[in-house]
C-alpha cells in the first residue's frame, strides 16, 4: 500500500497518518534540540532588545494540566504577557494551534507566580526560517491566518510597541552556521555500497543498434 492510499484510507475514517523516520539513534535529538535553543535564543535576545522581561522553558501545573512555555514574556509598561511558541519546523498545524491557545489560557496565572500582572495576553509562534517551513505555512495559508493574523512586519512592530493583544507568526533565522538539522548533519549521504551496483557488462553490437 502507498502512503498516499494510506493517507486517504485514514483521512476517510477521520484519523491522522503519522510516519516516523528514526535516524542515527539520538544524534537527530541532539540536533533538534540544538536548533531550537538556538532559535530561543534569538528570540530572548529580539524580545529584551525591546524592553521586555523574559522567562524561558517556564513549566506549570494547574488543575491537571501540565506543560511547558519556551518563552514567556512580560511588557511592564503595558502590562502585555506574550506567549511564545518556538518550532524548528512547521509542526502538526492543529496541536499547536490547540497547545498555544491553551498555554495562552493558562498564562496570567503563570505569570502571577512572577509578580506579572497582565492585562492582555499575546500569542506568538516562531518557525525556523527555511523554505520548506514557508511553504507548508503557504500550502495551508487559511489555517494560519485565521490563527495567526500578524505576521513578520506586523509583529516586530507590535513587539516595539505593544498595543492590545496579538496573535502572530514570525519566521526566525537561525544563528550562522546552524540550521534545523546543522551543517555536520547536512554533509551526510547515503551511500550504495560497491556490491550493491549493479554490474554493467560491454558487449559488442552488431551494425544496427541490436545486442
């Protein structure tokens, strides 16, 4: 059966195809996990650069649910939370959108634990540029506007002067030198193996053309 006859015969039924590819043990983790501090890391660096508090990896429990914030940020001045979610690529559309509303939910209480009194509550989501991540955004363009309405120029002017709530997605490149998988990763390639190809024998031809 193709993935394609099995997409459909899922899709039919109401459920979701998920295909995992494991690839060199925990080295892809490693990788992953590296990517996205990096893409953090801009992100703590954009968001002080204009006068916010920021809190990273903020954990919470409350009334059974659990989870995590990557960024958590606060705009004394306006009294403006900002949730940020941070994906090294364009993930499963509906549990993040689904994830971030309820993070966004939960948020002013997580943040009065920091003495942060909010009085509007905003939601970002942060991709690592690439032009596979944009064309997935594109590919499903409805989804992610009615989402995520602002967008990159929108949402650095929004981050300078932030007014009201906002929900937005913005595009993030990576540190020099880095990227979603790393460049020791990208000069990987599979190799066939010598025994693996095939043997091509020269055999002479008569005058038209036949063997």
């Amino acid at each position: 059966m193709t993935v394609g006859s099995l997409v459909r015969a899922a899709s039919a039924v109401g459920a979701v195809v998920d295909v995992r590819l494991p690839w060199n043990g925990e080295q892809l983790d490693r990788l992953l996990d590296e990517a996205h501090a990096s893409l953090v890391d801009r992100v703590v660096v954009l968001l002080r650069r204009h006068g916010w508090d920021v809190a990273v990896e903020v954990s919470f429990a409350i009334w059974g649910e659990r989870g995590s914030i990557d960024v958590l940020a606060y705009h004394a001045a306006t009294r403006t939370l900002l949730v940020v979610e941070v994906k090294t690529v364009v993930p499963d559309s509906q549990a993040t959108i689904h994830g971030l509303d309820r993070k966004a939910r939960l948020a002013p209480q997580i943040a009065l634990e920091r003495g942060w009194e909010s009085g509007s509550v905003a939601r970002l989501l942060v991709v690592g540029s690439s032009a596979t991540s944009r064309h997935r955004v594109t590919r499903l363009d409805a989804t992610y506007s009615a989402a995520f309405p602002a967008r990159p120029a929108a949402v650095r002017a929004w981050l300078r002067r932030p007014v009201g709530a906002m929900s937005g997605l913005l595009f993030v490149a990576y540190a020099p030198g880095r990227s979603g998988t790393s460049a020791a990763a990208a000069r990987q390639r599979v190799r066939r193996s010598v025994a693996a190809r095939p043997r091509v024998e020269k055999r002479a031809t008569d005058p038209d053309g036949s063997v």
